[in-house]
C-alpha cells in the first residue's frame, strides 16, 4: 500500500508540473517570501477556529534567460478566519472568510474546505478539497475550485517527535473562473518543517506556483515560505 | 522600487507585530504543561546491543533490518523493522537486547473465526460505531524462528492481537490501540494520539 501511495503522488505531481511547460513562450518569473502565521484552537466538542495572516512580497522578477533585477514590491497581506468540524478521528471540514488587502483595495473571500489526513505507516498524507469565491470592486468576482494533496515524513524515525525535522511536499490544482474565463493554476510546495512541541512548528521551503496551464505566457513564482504554525 | 505604504498597509503591520506577540504569549503559557517524554529514531545496527542482532541473525529475514530507538522518559527500548513474505515484521528488545515481543501485520480474514467474533463482540460492547484499521498479531514466545520460518499463520491461536481501531465511544471519534489476549479478552486499552494537529494548514 505504501509504494504504491507515493507512486500516486508522484505521479498526479509529475503530471502537473510537466503540464506547466506545455506552450509557455514567454518565460517570466517573480520571487519573493512569503510569511505567514497560523493559530487553531479549540471552540467546543467537535469545533476548532483557525486564524492566519499571511504577506505577500516580492524581491526579484525577470524572465528566463534574460537575467534578474532587483523588484521589492510589498504585494498584500490577508487574512483569515475558519472554524473548522472535527468528522471522525482524521476529517475536518468548515467554511470561513478571508480579507486581503491589495493596492489599497480590498477583497472578500468566502472559503469552504474539507480535509482528511491519513497515516500509511511512517507517511502523512492529506487531502483538502475547497472552493472559495472572490468578491471586489477592484475585479469581477473570482470563483474558484481546488484540490491539494500533500505528504508529511519525519526525518528522523517513524514518527514526528518534538524537537526534530520533517519534510512535507504538497501540489495543488486551482481551477479559476472569473468573467467568463477559465484558467488552470498549479502550485507545488517543499518544506522542511521543525517541530519545537506538539503545539508549534515552524516551516521553511518554496512555493512554486504556475500562473495557468493553460495559456501560453503564463508565468512562474517562487515563493520562500515562511510558515509559523501554532494549534492549542 | 518600494511603493509607497498606505495606511491600509500600516494597519496590516501593526496586526503582523501583535500577532507575533501574541503567538508567543500562548507559546509560552502553552510550554509549561508539557512534561511527557517520549521519543523515537533511527539508529544504525552497530548502537544496537549484540544480544538483539545474534538473536535476529536466526531469523530467515533476507531484507534489510531498518533499527529504531524508542526512547521514554526512564528507559528505552530497541526495535526492528523488516519486511519478509510480504509482511511488515517487528520486533521488541529491552536495553539488554533481550526480546520483549515480535509483531507482524495481519488482515482481519487471516485471524481465527471464533477470536475474530469475540473481539467484535468486546469492539461492540466499547463503542458505538468502531473501524478496524489495522491488525498485529504479537507473540512472546521464545520459539519464533521456528514460527516464523514455518509461516507465522499458522500459529495465530497463540498469538495477542494489537488492534488499531478509529471508535467512538460516546465523546467523539478517536483513534484506539486496543491488546487483545488469544481469547479475545481485552488486555489493554489505550488512546492514541489524537487529532491531527495541523491539519487545516
């Protein structure tokens, strides 16, 4: 069951970013960090609240091959509240809110999300399906469907224990609609996380994220996350 | 070229610093509670005591033994891991390297009928709703190589039943890891873990 587990990701993960090569003529790119702080907390029997901020910014841009310049450009910062429903011993699904704040405009976001963790001997898995909808006076509305699977493996042993290293990696596809058109977005994370307790952990790694599989002058973000996460 | 901030983006600032705060107020109140330790990682076979590799070597293994230490708070054990006929096998030393006990992974068809109905009948007597998700036979015997090598299956009368199970039991659903004896009799009883922790990030 393990191998054939890890054969699936890697190949829906293959698939989607090769997907991300296919008539791409204009290569551009941006990096930047990405920062984020997330509390979860118990509410009441079954329910937990989830609170995060995260900023969005970015350092460098230029297209392959033509070189890099310098681009700092604080980007925007959201953030957002969840109460999540405990289902069984390894789902939790719940709906919430999301404001961002971007060019002095702001954005409305509602979420809905269910997600399932399972455990395939020392391996981690998780799968979150959600949709959310965007609303502005800046933009049309922008509604969105998606799907992330990720794994989560100790470096050390069986089992994270506090006080050690773990790897997780996840990939996501967005399908968008806004205005009447469709777009496919692909993102890809590798993290090395650190447990300081059961209640705390601190991530770093990249955010790679392909603007649209679909047309061919989409373009490339890196972002370093920067991922500090508490749960109570 | 930095833009210029706006208030909007000020704003933000100031929650980002009294969110740091404030997560590390919670941290530091949180910390103090922790007082269990328990621990476990990778070793390489030469940490293990000899004990434990000679009485491995008497195994018809011919897969590579992956060694782990489980470290608790006044004593630690040794444990090693290796896949043979398509089984997951695991076996238990003390510090001393002398055999605690052997587990291998079984599927609930392989186990004997009448064990098979009286734990679902205990199952039912803890939980209201309950699913089996993952069965290891344990033995403690002395005489596993000749277990083993004659094929462990047919020795599961003997055998203790370590049985993971995701039941409710009135006050939500949970993880168990419940021992049952080759009677079907409840030995132990234990809680795992429990929600995963980070799970809606």
């Amino acid at each position: 069951m393990h191998p054939s587990f890890l054969k699936k990701i890697l190949l829906f993960t293959l698939t989607s970013l090769s997907l991300c090569g296919i008539g791409n003529a204009q290569k551009d790119f941006t990096t930047g960090i990405l920062p984020s702080i997330g509390l979860t907390t118990p509410i009441k029997d079954e329910w937990r609240l989830t609170l995060r901020m995260e900023s969005r910014n970015q350092l460098f841009s230029g297209q392959f091959g033509s070189g890099i310049s310098s681009d700092f450009n604080y980007i925007l910062t959201d953030f957002s509240i969840l109460p999540t429903r405990k289902f069984g011993s390894t789902g939790s699904g719940g709906a919430g809110y999301l404001l961002r704040s971007r060019n002095g405009n702001y954005y409305h976001r509602l979420i809905q999300q269910y997600t399932l963790a399972s455990n395939i001997y020392s391996l981690k898995a998780n799968h979150r399906i959600s949709a959310d909808q965007t609303f502005s006076q800046a933009e049309p509305a922008e509604y969105r469907l998606r799907y992330r699977i990720g794994v989560e493996l100790p470096f050390s042993g069986l089992v994270i224990d506090n006080r050690e290293f773990y790897g997780k990696i996840t990939n996501e596809l967005l399908q968008k609609l806004q205005n009447g058109a469709y777009n496919l977005e692909n993102r890809f994370v590798a993290v090395t996380g650190f447990q300081f307790s059961e209640s705390h952990r601190v991530e770093y790694g990249i955010d790679y994220r392909f603007s649209s599989i679909l047309s061919p002058n989409a373009k490339h973000t890196f972002w370093w996350q920067i991922n500090w996460q508490i749960s109570l | 070229m930095v833009k210029e901030d706006s208030k909007t983006n000020s704003l933000f600032k100031i929650l980002w610093v009294l969110s740091i705060i404030f997560s590390v107020t919670l941290i530091a109140g949180k910390a103090g509670g922790q007082t269990k330790y328990e621990r476990e990682y990778r070793i390489n076979e030469q940490d293990v005591p000899g004990t434990a590799i000679e009485y491995l070597n008497g195994f018809p293994f011919n897969r590579r033994i992956k060694w782990y230490i489980n470290q608790y708070a006044f004593s630690e054990t040794f444990e090693a891991k290796v896949r043979y006929q398509g089984r997951l096998y695991s076996i238990d030393f003390n510090q001393e390297g002398i055999l605690n006990d052997l587990e291998v992974d079984i599927r609930q068809k392989e186990m004997p009928k009448e064990i098979t109905s009286k734990i679902h009948h205990q199952l039912g007597l803890i939980f209201e709703r309950y699913r089996i998700l993952r069965i290891q036979a344990q033995f403690c015997t002395p005489d596993l190589h000749m277990k083993v090598s004659e094929g462990i299956l047919k020795f599961l009368r003997e055998a203790n039943f370590e049985i993971i199970v995701e039941g409710n039991a009135g006050e939500g659903a949970a993880q168990y890891e419940i021992l049952f004896s080759e009677e079907g009799s409840v030995l132990r009883k234990e809680e795992l873990s429990n929600f995963p922790a980070f799970i809606e990030f």
